[in-house]
C-alpha cells in the first residue's frame, strides 16, 4: 500500500532529511586516510542523537551499525568497524538514515578519498549524475518507469556502466522501507503512476564492470561480481506537480567537502532536461 503526504508531513520529513545529510556533512569533514569505518560511525551516531534523532539503520533487521560504509567492490551494506580502515585511492560509499518526528530520512553519498584513478572517478560522476537524471523524471503524471529509465539509459546506454538489478530504491514516510520500489533500471511509461504527495528515495547503485553481485560472508556486504569499483547515491525526494522537491541536501556535505583536502570533489556532469 502507498501511503501520501501531507505538506506538513513533508516538511517533517525534509527535517528528517537535513539531519541525514549533517551527519554525512560531519563524514565529510572528518574522513581521512588511515581512519576507521568504527570512528566515522561512531561521529554519524554522535551528532544524531544530539539532535534528537535515532539512527535508522542501527538494529534493522539486526544490522549493527549507523552507518552503511561500503569500500571501492562493495556496492552497499558493508559494516563499519575497527578494521575497515581507509586509504588513499578508495572510494567510500556512506548511507545513512534517521527518524526524527515519527518520519524517516535516508540518503548516501560516495566519497573519493585521496589519490582516485580517473576512471574511477569518471564512475563516480555518471554514477552521481544518474541520480539526477532519475530526479528529473519524479514528477506527477509521469510512471516510476520513467525513472527508472532514465537512469539505466543513462548508465548504461551512455556510459557502458552495469546498473544492478537486485537492489532498489524505495518509499519512504513513518517507514524506512514503504512500497512502492523505485528500481534503477526499466521501461519508459510503465510502472506506478507518480502523484504529489509520494515520497521516494532514489539510489542508483552502479558498477564499473557487470551488473551482478554477490553477498559477503558476513551476510550483509554486497559485493560487484567482478570486483571492480561501484558507486552509491541517493536522495529522498518528493514527487512535485512540476518538478521534484528534493528533501536532502548533498550541498551541505560538498561543502565540507570542500574543506577537506583528502576527498576529492565528485562534480555532476552536464545534465540535459
């Protein structure tokens, strides 16, 4: 069952959203080579709770941390701790989410850390791009396959990415998860029918080579098949009468992005409406 928002729900929703994207901020400004998935955790955690939030992610479906830190082939999942430490050239894959006034926030970010290959951040900018793309298409009238088309066609069509298959985008509200799926990957003017009021969570999940992946043996990190990089981004967004309202906020962690000389800026391409 879809359930729509109110504006007022919405507004609450997009504070959900903001709190998401300061912690991510905090990420940003704190992520350094030689620093651990534990000790980006454990700031995400901090700054959460001391704005009245909880972390989303900590105990769902026994996941055991705030954060999903995902390094260079892991696509999303993976568990931060002591040993995942960071190094120059990696790629960090940060998802996060919060519940703040009974609604839910969630939104990721992939983070160049120190000396990236340019074809990897070449991933990391289609990937970061797609996002938007799929953004543009959330608006009422138009079919979740617009969406989804949008950015598979882009990701894969125009790059030569492979965009998985078994892994989606989602609705989102008084639950983390809620129906309906926002697959990354499908036909133009098929699928549910987009109307104001619908709140999704967009999340192109992109690998560098083949679309498939495998699961970890800790039975939460999924893997690209291959091996080779992928790369996570995701926005809560909803669905507008012209064009999408966008609920987080990247803008606050490229900022401290900015500020932080061991991550690379991942700009956007151009987009074409």
């Amino acid at each position: 069952m879809i359930f729509y928002k109110t504006d007022e729900e919405i507004e609450l929703m997009r504070q959900s959203n903001l709190l998401v994207c300061s912690a991510l901020a905090e990420v940003a400004s704190i992520l350094r080579p030689g620093m651990t998935g534990a000790e980006i955790d454990k700031a995400a955690e901090t700054l959460i709770r001391d704005h009245g939030g909880v972390p989303a992610f900590k105990g769902y479906r026994g996941f055991p941390a705030t954060l999903c830190v995902s390094l260079n082939d892991q696509v999303v999942h993976g568990i931060p701790d002591k040993n995942q430490v960071f190094k120059s050239g990696d790629v960090v894959s940060v998802d996060c989410g919060v519940q703040l006034n009974g609604f839910y926030g969630d939104s990721a970010y992939t983070f160049a850390l120190g000396d990236v290959p340019e074809d990897v951040m070449e991933l990391l900018r289609v990937t970061n791009t797609s996002l938007y793309k799929g953004i543009e298409q959330a608006v009422a009238g138009k079919r979740m396959g617009d969406i989804s088309f949008a950015i598979q066609y882009y990701v894969e069509k125009e790059n030569g990415y492979g965009v998985v298959r078994e892994l989606v985008g989602h609705g989102i509200g008084r639950e983390l998860h809620e129906a309906p799926e926002v697959p990354n990957y499908g036909q133009r003017g098929k699928g549910v029918k987009l109307q104001e009021g619908l709140v999704i969570a967009i999340e192109p999940m992109v690998n560098m080579g083949r679309k498939e992946v495998m699961t970890g043996k800790d039975g939460w990190t999924i893997y690209a098949k291959d091996r080779k990089p992928s790369a996570h981004y995701e926005h809560s967004v909803a669905v507008g009468k012209t064009q999408a309202d966008i609920l987080s906020d990247h803008r606050m962690i490229e900022a401290a992005i900015r500020q932080n000389d061991h991550i690379r800026e991942v700009e956007l391409k151009a987009l074409v409406a």
